[in-house]
C-alpha cells in the first residue's frame, strides 16, 4: 500500500472527544486512537473510569485527559469542551458513545400474549414512563447535546468528523429492549439529517451499529453466572450471526478510524453495521 494511501487513515495530531469512553466499547476506541497519536479527551459520568482509560492510554505512549461529564448536562459538556481547546485546541473529531439500558425501559417478556392474568413479569403495559425516558435521553439526548456543544467549534473551522453509536436494534428492534430500539432508532435517523445539515460546512456526520458485543453490561444477561453456559437469549444470537460469534471491542476498530479520516472524505450519513452478518441474515 503507498504511502499517500496509508497518509489518508492518519490521525495524528487531532483532537478527539469520547463520550463513554471508560466503557468496553468506547474505551477501546480511546486506545486505537492515542496509539495513533490522537490526542484523546476521555469523557464518561463516572470520573474514575475516566481517569484509569486515559492513564492506560498515556502509560502506552499516548497522550489523554480525562473528565467527568454527564451528557445530559449541557454546562457540564461546555465545560468539558472548554477544557480540552485550552489543552488542545477544539477537537475535530467525536465519537457519540455514552449509553446504555435500563431495565425500566425493557419488558420482561417478548410477546403480549404471554402476559397472563396475575403474571408477574414486565409487559409493556407495566413500563414506566420515567425509566422509558432515562434510556431514550441517555442514548438520543445526550447524542444530540453533545453534538450541540461539539460540533460549533468544527462548523466554524470548516473541519471535522462525528461518529455515533447506533445499534442492530435501530436497523431491527430487538425484543423487550423497547426503550433503548427507539433511542438507537433515533441516533440513526439524527446522524442522517445532521449529515445534510453539516455537509455544505466541513463536517462528516455518519454512525456505526455494533452487532452483539460481549460487554459486562451484556454478559449478565447472556451468560449464566454459575455454568458460564449460554443461555436461550444467547443463543438465539449467535443462531442469528453468522459469523457465528460475539463481537470483541477491537472489531470496530477498523470501521471506526475509516470514518474518521480523509479516507472516508465523501462519506457522511451512513450507518454502518458492524455486526459479524446479523443485519444480512434472514433464515
């Protein structure tokens, strides 16, 4: 491969901005990149997962901060944002990771039929509307505030690239995970229209959707704590992927710096599915 080819996937010297970034997913993703020389603000609600990615991330060569931020405050984003271009300069790139579900937002069961008279489990009837709006804020809100704070700075230089974390469940909902398939759902169609809005000023807007990972946040529901076995809702999954595995954090590496970089520089508003062929299998 040339040189001039391999110059188009360089980062090196650019500022990134992680939302969720002490999480699996996006945590490794703050690794690639400070390995590439990206200079990498890890932002997560929890200040102490924060600091321990970007302390991996310096004690590997790289350069990161760290800070702690609720991307469902815009004070505190501001803040954040301002930090880092007193540090750095403003970033020109951002990964859109923080996220997550709550039980409040999911059913316990997949179908309404099997909600019998006196049952205990979760229907959708039983959903309460403030653990709905939790996860919809959390994936779909703070997506949109931190973009909000971010994305000014970019528009004014002329320059930058945003990548959100979308999810197979905006592409197929998922069953039970009622609330967080509207959010993903959401993230999608807003990185869409945001790509349009941005594209006459610079910046790239696109998504990716990771299949089934195998985070901690997914493992207690997958596997059983005392056999290690999969169990029925695994396995459900990987009948349904086939490539025939869960997908490990560094799988989305690849897709992710694409994205980022000049080589994808006439690419914006595609949401790309990182997911091992779930989205491409029927029966």
């Amino acid at each position: 491969m040339s040189n001039a080819i391999l110059q188009r996937f360089d980062l090196a010297g650019k500022t990134v901005a992680v939302t969720g970034g002490g999480g699996a997913l996006c945590g490794a993703m703050a690794d690639a990149l400070g390995a590439m020389g990206v200079n990498v603000a890890v932002l997560d609600i929890s200040l102490e997962k924060a600091e321990i990615r970007a302390q991996a991330i310096v004690r590997a060569g790289g350069k990161a901060r760290a800070f702690g931020c609720d991307v469902l405050d815009t004070a505190q984003l501001q803040a954040c944002h301002d930090a880092i271009c007193a540090g750095w300069g403003a970033p020109e790139l951002l990964i859109n990771g923080a996220g997550g579900n709550d039980p409040r937002g999911s059913t316990a069961i997949e179908f309404a039929e099997s909600a019998q008279a006196g049952a205990t489990a979760q229907s959708f009837f039983d959903l309460d509307p403030a653990g709905f709006r939790h996860v919809f804020d959390l994936n779909f809100m703070g997506t949109f505030l931190t973009t909000q704070v971010f994305s000014r700075a970019m528009v004014a230089q002329g320059r930058g690239s945003i990548v959100n974390i979308s999810s197979m469940s905006a592409f197929m909902p998922l069953t039970k995970v009622a609330a967080y398939s509207a959010a993903k759902a959401a993230v999608s169609n807003f990185t869409q229209w945001l790509a349009v809005h941005f594209s006459h000023a610079g910046v790239r807007v696109n998504a990716l959707a990771p299949g089934f990972f195998m985070t901690e946040q997914l493992r207690f529901l997958h596997i059983d704590a005392k056999t290690g076995e999969l169990l029925p809702r695994a396995r459900q999954v990987i009948a349904h992927t086939p490539m025939g595995r869960y997908g490990q954090p560094d799988d989305l590496i690849g897709a992710l710096i694409w994205l980022l970089s000049d080589a994808a520089s006439f690419v914006t508003g595609v949401v790309v599915p990182v997911d091992g062929g779930f989205s491409s299998y029927s029966i």
